[in-house]
C-alpha cells in the first residue's frame, strides 16, 4: 500500500499514514527537526536539574504508581464514589461508551443551555474525541483559550506535543498567524508582543461567553472534587466566569483522596514543564454558589478505556497522568516530531495508547515507532513501563498480521517460519551452519568482512559491511576439545 | 451484558469484568491505607530557612515581596498600594477593614458583578497557606481569601502571608486539611506561558502581578500540632 505524504498532517487514527511515511516531511525539514530538538532540549534541561534536586524522587514515583494501580484495580468502586459525591455536591455526572455518545451528551447541553459559542480549557481528552469539528459542524462558534492552542486554531494547525502543543510553530509563524485572524496589522514576532495579543483577543470572549468545556487532570473520589493544572490563567478564567461548565475526563482519572495530589502535583509539572510548580492549579467541587459556574457538568469517558483495563500488561498505560516527559526524552520523537504517531498523543505514550484506543483495528505500525531504549520509562513519574507495553502490542500486531493469508508469502514471514524450523532441531542447525559457512564463502573478502552481499542481503551490506562467518563454531570447537581434554 | 442497560451501568460492568474486582466500596481489605508512601512527608528546615526559601522561590518567580512586622500591616499594605501607582482596588468582603486605606477607591466584593472586578486595578487578599519548597500560596477562598473570580480578573494581586503560615513541603499543607477543601487555588508566580519557542513570558491571563507582603508574625512550627499519624 503506498500513501500519499499528506501536506497537512492527519491525526486521526483511522486515516493516518504508517509512521514512517508520515514521518517524512519532518525527517526532509532540518529546521523543524531543529526546531523540536531545542524545545526538547530546554524542558530535558530543566527537569533534569528539579529532578536531581528532589532527594525522594524514586519514592515519589513508586508512590505515584501504586496509587495510580490502586484506583485501577478498584476503578468501579472509585468512580461510583466520585459520582455520589460531585452529584451531592451539585454536579451533574454523565457516562459515555464512546467519542460519538461522549460528543453527543456536550452538545444535548449545549442546545439545552443555548449555547451558541464555548471558550475551551487546552484538553487531550476532547482533542480525543475530535469535539472541536463535531461542535463547528453544528454551528457552535468554539474559542480556545489557551496560547498554543489558539496559535494551532486560528492557524489551522495540528498539535504534535501534549503539553506544548505548538512547538513546531516559530514566532515568525505566530506573528503571521495572528495579524491574519486578529486584524493587526503591525505586529511584532517578539513573544511578548505575541502574548499580549492573544491576551487582548480572548479578555472579551472570557467575560461575555456563559459555556465552558474542560478536561480534567485529576477526579477526586473521597470530596467530587476535579482538578485542573496550568500556566496561563485561562483555565481560571473559563472556571470561574461562565455560568455552565462541562468537563470531559476519562474514567482513569480518578484519585482516592484529595490527599493524593500531594504525590501529583509533586512529579507533574516537574516532568512536564521543568517547574516545581504549574503557575496555577485549580479545584472545585460540583457547584459553589455564588462562586463559579452555577451548572456543572462531568462526562466520564471510556473509549477503549475498559478494554485496556482487562489486560494484564497493558493495564499500566492507564496510569498516565499525561506529562509528556516520555515523549520530551525520546530519541525518536527527537527526530519525527508529533505529526507522525497519526494521533492527538504522540511520543512513546502515544505508541502504546493510540493502537489500545483503537482496540488493535489502527496504527499498527506504532509499536514499532520506538528503538526501546528504555528512557521513557526512565522517566515516567508513574513507572509506565513502556518497552514492555510496545513488545506487548508489536507481538499482538504480529500475531494480527500472521493470520492473513496475503502474509502468508510476506519474506519476512517466510523467513521466520524458515527459522522457527531450523531452530527447533539441532541437526537442522548445525546443517544450516555448515551451509552457510560454505554458501558465504564466496562473498567474504580477503580481510574476513562480506562487503556485498546479493538480493535482499544487499540491504544490509549498502551501508555496513558484515563480518564472515568463522571457520568452526563454538560447539564445534567444544566438541574436539573435550575429546582432547580426555 | 444487557442492551437495555443504560451507558452508566454497561461502563461500570465493562470495568467490573475488566478488573475481575466486583466490590462495591473502596478501599477493599485496607488496601487503600497499605500503600507505600517512602517520600518525604514533614521537611526538615528551621523555621528562618523556610521562610528564607520561600521568600527565594517567590522572587524566582519575579513576584515582589515586602516584610512587615504584625502591628505594621496596615501601614504597609497602604504604603504598597500607593507604591504600586494604582487607585482601583477590590478586597474580599471578609478583609479587616483597617486594612482597606481610606485614600484609595475600594469595592468590596458582595457579589459584584464580573465586568466590575474587572475594572479594578487591583486587589488585596489573605491565603491559606504557603509551601517553601515549591513557592506556592494556596487560596481555599475563604471570606478573606475572596471568591475565585477576585484573585483572577485583576493585573494585580496583592496577597498577606503570615510567617507563621508557610510550611516547608506539600505534604505539610495536605495535612494541614481536615477535610477536602471545596474550592482550591495554587499559585505558583504570576501567570505564564513559554508556548511560543519556548521563551517564558509572563503575564498571559491572571494578574500579571503578584505582590506578597511577608508578616513577620512570630513563628511556631506550622504543622507541630498534628498527631504522629497524621505527620507521615
Ligand atoms: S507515559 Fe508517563 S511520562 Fe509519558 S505522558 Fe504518561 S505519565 Fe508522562
């Protein structure tokens, strides 16, 4: 199958190109490479130093993980208690199985509150389920309030970070961006300027705009209580002014107690942004009256969520609290950037829940986007163990693939059937070695190295060369010498 | 699994199966209270230190910070007002009223309206408490501490912190709740973003300022009362 190399970036599982073909643009743009390479460089650098300072980090994220397998293993149970609890406290909950009966239920309460417009708190979770073009499609005017996202709103751009979303947009591109749909004309590239900008763009929308959509970082079973962290403020302002607030949060989200947060909020920001602390973290608890919204909607969505819960190595992939950190220390994003992985998660997070997500039917070829170096899991303040998931899933992809007959010739296939039967029966083996001594004899040059090789073999030695096979093995070499030894 | 059920039930018995864990209540076999938590709970710093690192921490985040002792707060508070160039203020309704200095405009908030708030320059409020090791002032949005809106909308934030209110790790403050607050706001300098190129700029939302007057009240230890149990 060839795909055509997209000019705009598809982040939708199901239509995405294969990794490595949507890596390309990327891959042929040195300045964007670069571009990524020193926002990576400067969160790394920062983190590293917090980090290093903090002398029970290990135990902060032991603690994380055990809490967060904690609500995992009784995740029933928790999110029936934060129900009980946001409702009595004024909260309305809702259930959704899917994106489609997620979208549904947000626009039920929009036409119910006649909402013609929503400003937007920056949300993974509604980025999941594609809300922005279902709601534009029924002619709800949609703001995003924070700076990276309006930059990738009003620019028409895809996201390829999860906590710096516009990473790849320089300033130069802000400025363009912003004097285009802003209407102003002498505009600066200087960030502060930029800033200032969008500042003034949004103040009239957050005072005058009565809907609010959210995501949510935490849920608090013990209190209903929802947590949100940022830097901006904007978050604040869609918290607090409008009249209705509808947070959309998956089931995972859920903590035992408020007390909980004193792990979180220790390792999050820390990993995310390289601070000790997010500029600001909010918490509310269904509706306050005369502070806040006074109708306050939650929508727990599954979304494949559940499947994953079921099985036994996966289930960790749950426990992310979506930093990002994986994806700020992977070699490979490094070089790709986020529009490859095909989904709103990219990086190594993104490689193991994008093909969960889509229960195994998409973006198969994820699994393989890593080299498994392990410096995700490294630095994953949940101990997600993501080299152990990407093997997981590369075997269940394997095993998807085996079953088709068209597979069946695939070289690849052919050679590991080869193989499977040569390495079941010793005789087999050693046969095949002494053929292959004598078949590669041929090839291996003066110096012992094979420089070329034919056919496929060919693959290998255009760019490295291949040592020879040696005269006898090691079980050859073994076997005389323990007659000799006798 | 039933077709009828609604999506409430068929999510809750998709997680069932999925966990094998039917139980009903949390913490099933105390197994909420045996996680290991090996992390530092209590800190170790001496009282001055603390106070020295938050104060450290504050000025990293480019918030301005004044020292008074008790008995000159007022004096204080009008002289940063003044200081500040502004004359709009808002104050929570809870705010002593000797601090509200009779040479500038003042709206108390009793349920004004955002638009107004929003034409303040600035506004005056007290704090929960304040964590050392991460420069964070908490709001539980208490009478004095102002509902969420009065701490958003104005550029400017002047926020008393009492010495004797700053405990050193977070922690420290979890134990210091009882219960779980209803309303929270961690402030951790003034608002920021570094979305473009990864330059931090201040100021994109919230108040763009952030002012702390530091009362030197005298100082125990914050968290010196708390049962064993509950200082983990
Ligand atoms: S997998 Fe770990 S490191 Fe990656 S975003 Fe999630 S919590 Fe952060």
């Amino acid at each position: 199958m060839t795909h055509a190399v997209a000019d705009h970036p598809v982040l939708d599982p199901t239509v995405a190109p294969p990794f490595p073909v949507a890596a390309l643009p990327v891959l042929r743009n040195p300045q964007l490479r670069k571009n990524v390479a020193h926002a990576m460089d400067v969160i790394q650098a920062k983190r590293a130093r917090l980090v290093e300072e903090k002398a029970d980090w290990q135990a902060l994220r032991s603690a994380g993980a055990a809490i967060r397998d904690h609500v995992l293993e009784n995740l029933g149970a928790y999110l029936e208690q934060f129900e009980e609890r946001c409702t009595a406290a004024g909260g309305v909950v809702h259930w959704a199985a899917d994106a489609a009966g997620a979208r549904r239920i947000v626009l039920e309460i929009l036409r119910a509150e006649k909402a013609a417009e929503v400003i937007k708190i920056k949300s993974m979770t509604t980025a999941e389920i594609q809300l922005n073009p279902y709601l534009e499609a029924a002619g709800v005017g949609v703001f995003e309030t924070d700076l990276a996202e309006i930059i990738l709103q009003l620019g028409r751009e895809e996201p390829s970070h999860i906590v710096v979303p516009a990473l790849h947009v320089n300033r130069s591109q802000v400025r363009e961006i912003f004097a285009r749909s802003m209407g102003i004309r002498d505009l600066s590239d200087n960030p502060q300027a930029l800033t200032a900008a969008a500042r003034n763009y949004l103040r009239r929308k957050f005072l005058t705009v009565p809907t609010a959509i959210s995501g949510a970082n935490f849920l608090i079973a013990e209190s209903g209580g929802v947590a949100v962290v940022e830097s901006e403020g904007n978050g604040r302002m869609c918290l607090t002014l409008p009249r209705t607030m509808i947070t959309v949060a998956g089931i995972e989200k859920v903590l035992p107690r408020y007390q909980d947060l004193e792990v979180m909020l220790q390792v999050l920001a820390r990993s995310a942004t390289g601070e000790r602390m997010n500029p600001y973290t909010s918490l509310w608890t269904g509706v306050t009256p005369g502070d806040g919204p006074q109708r306050f909607h939650v929508i727990l969505l599954d979304n494949g969520r559940s499947q994953i819960l079921g099985r036994k190595t996966e289930r960790q992939t749950l426990r992310c609290i979506r930093c990002a950190a994986c994806m700020n220390a992977c070699p490979v994003y490094r070089q790709t950037g986020g529009h490859a992985y095909g989904s709103v998660y990219p990086g190594p997070i993104g490689a193991i829940l994008t093909p969960q997500l889509m229960q195994m039917h998409h973006a198969q070829s994820l699994p393989y986007a890593s080299s498994l170096c392990g410096a995700c899991y490294e630095v994953c303040p949940v101990k997600i163990n993501i080299p152990e998931v990407l093997i997981e899933l590369r075997a269940q992809v394997t095993d998807q693939e085996r079953r088709q007959v068209r597979r069946f010739f695939d070289p690849m296939y052919l050679g590991m059937r080869m193989a499977g039967l040569l390495l079941s029966r010793a005789w087999l083996f050693h046969a095949a070695q002494r053929m292959g001594r004598l078949g590669l004899r041929f090839f291996t040059g003066k110096d012992g190295w094979i420089h070329s090789l034919p056919g496929m073999g060919a693959q290998w030695t255009q760019t490295r060369d291949l040592r020879g096979m040696p005269g006898e093995t090691f079980h050859e070499w073994w076997t005389k010498h323990k007659k000799e030894a006798r | 699994m039933n077709a009828a059920a609604s999506p409430r039930q068929q999510a809750l018995e998709r997680i069932r199966a999925a966990t094998r864990n039917p139980a009903a209540s949390v913490e099933p076999a105390g197994s909420y209270a045996s996680l290991r938590r090996d992390y530092i709970g209590h800190g170790a710093l001496p009282a001055e230190s603390r106070i020295a690192l938050m104060l450290e921490r504050l000025r990293e985040y480019d918030a301005e910070v004044t020292e008074c002792p008790p008995e000159a707060l007022p004096a204080t508070i009008a002289a940063q007002l003044l200081a500040s160039g502004r004359h709009a203020f808002v104050a929570p309704a809870g705010l002593p009223q000797e601090w509200l200095a009779p040479q500038f405009a003042w709206k108390v908030d009793r349920d004004l309206p955002a638009a107004e708030i929003e034409q303040a320059e600035g506004v005056v409020t007290t704090c929960f408490c304040a964590i050392a090791d991460s420069g964070t002032i908490v709001l539980h949005h208490s009478a004095s501490e102002g509902r969420r809106v009065l701490s958003l909308l104005p550029d400017w934030h002047l926020c008393i912190l009492r010495a004797s209110q700053v405990v050193e790790t977070l922690p420290e403050y979890f134990s210091l709740c009882k219960q779980p607050p209803r309303l929270v706001t961690w402030i951790s300098g003034p608002s920021a973003t570094a979305d473009i190129e990864m330059t931090r700029i201040k100021g994109v939302h919230g108040p763009r300022f952030l002012h702390v007057i530091l009362v030197r009240d005298p100082v125990a230890d914050p968290t010196s009362n708390l049962q064993p149990d509950q200082a983990r």
